[in-house]
C-alpha cells in the first residue's frame, strides 16, 4: 500500500468500530502515526489490529463531548496534526420532532457536532504553526437532505457541514484543508445501537428515501476515502462535501 502518511500523525475520533475503525487501520497501513479516541472499550481491538500489522498507534479512551478529554488526544499528538479525521458519531433512534426530547436532542449535538467544532478548534492552531493540514468530517447524507435521518441527527449533520465549509474558506489560504464526507448507509452496528427507528411511522417514512439507495457502503471504502481526501493527493480539493451513498442522493 502506498506511504501517503509517512511521517506524518493523524487524529481519528470514534476509531472504535465502524468507519472508525476501518479508517485509522487505512492511515496506519499507509504510514501515518495513528491517535486514536473513542469511549467503546472495542477501541482497543483497533489498536491491536493496528500493531499486529506494525502499524505506529495510540489509543486514548475519551469522550469528544468533554473539552478534557479533546484536549488529552490532541495533547497525545505531540505537537503535529497533518490529518484530523472526525468520525465519532451517533444516531438518536430516527426520531422526528414531534418526539425529540431535551437529553436525546443535546447528546446528539453535543456528540456529533459539538465534538467536531472541539477537535476542529484544538487541531487548527497546530496546523497553522506547522505551515498547513487537512480535517475530514464525517457528515453523512443526512447533512445534505432530510430523509437521512431523525430529526437531531440530521441538524447536527447539517451543522457539520456548515463547520467544514466555513473551516475551508476560512484557513484555506494558510494551507489547511476541511472537506466533509457524506455516507449514506454503511455496513455497521449503528442499527443495533442507535439506529432503530423508535417512532414507527417516521421509520415507514424514511423507507421512502432508504429505498433510493442501491447498496450498503463497507467501512473500509469510507476510510480510503477519507485517507485519499487527507492526503497531498487532494491538494485541490477544499470545501468539498462528498457524497459516498451508492447514488441515493443523485435523485
């Protein structure tokens, strides 16, 4: 595999399962130093799986709700942030509004955009001392349209959006990159958490839009495309909200 990281360190948020996971194995294989955060205990088999191939890994169990533990994995980076991979996320149960309750609608925002903004705010003035970095936020297809998600889910995943355009135009001339990566559905135990619809018609109404999709993502073609939008390869590409859904927004 190709040494686009060689040298180089990367942040991946939520590196635990999923597309997590599947994307700090990709940096590591291509040479990047790996540091990792989630609060899954499964965050651990990442790191084994990383180091049983040779790969260079730092595991740091924290919540990127709590500006503590954000500032614990930046700290773990040692002074050098190329790439910042925000993937930490959750779902909130494809709830519509008229259920949304306080807790479920802060915790998500709290989590999944929230989050982002605090490792995007601990990460940049690292890049900037350093002449330049990329940021790749996980989005999701729910950012883009209604029909992705519940209705927290979705504000937050169009706040993300919103964070990575202003991010690129903002540092774009001090040669730090910010594109988002929007998924539709991927093969991950999202459903089994967070991802059940508890309202069942907002669940029949969603399978209006789930139908448009042709086939299940792999987490492991999430993670090359966040290590290609990282890499000196996508020198260009900046601003850029990229969909990866197999053509379910395309109609």
């Amino acid at each position: 595999m190709d040494a686009w990281y060689e040298g180089k360190t990367a942040i991946v948020t939520g590196a635990a399962i999923g597309i997590g996971r599947a994307t700090a194995t990709v940096l590591a294989a291509r040479g990047a130093r790996v540091v990792m955060c989630d609060v899954n205990e499964e965050l651990a088999v990442t790191a084994d799986v990383i180091t049983a191939h040779g790969g260079d890994v730092v595991a740091v169990t924290a919540d990127v709700s709590a500006q503590t533990d954000v500032d614990r994995v930046v700290a773990a980076a040692n002074g050098r942030v190329d790439l910042l991979a925000n993937v930490a996320g959750i779902a909130d149960y494809f709830l519509p509004i008229g259920d949304l309750d306080d807790a479920t609608w802060q915790r998500i925002i709290d989590v999944n955009l929230g989050g982002t903004m605090r490792f995007m705010r601990a990460a940049i003035p690292i890049m900037e001392a350093a002449g330049g970095g990329a940021i790749v936020n996980i989005a999701s297809v729910a950012g883009i349209g209604g029909g992705g998600g519940g209705s927290a889910y979705t504000a937050s995943k169009h706040g993300v959006v919103g964070l990575t355009k202003s991010a690129a135009f903002m540092y774009g001339p001090k040669s730090i990159r910010c594109n988002a990566v929007c998924p539709g559905g991927v093969n991950t135990t999202i459903a089994e958490t967070s991802g059940y619809p508890k309202v069942p018609w907002s669940g029949e109404r969603l399978g209006i839009s789930f139908a448009r999709a042709n086939r299940l993502a792999e987490p492991e073609e999430i993670g090359e495309l966040i290590a290609f939008l990282g890499s000196d390869l996508a020198v260009n590409i900046n601003g850029a909200v990229i969909t990866s859904d197999s053509g379910w927004m395309a109609g």
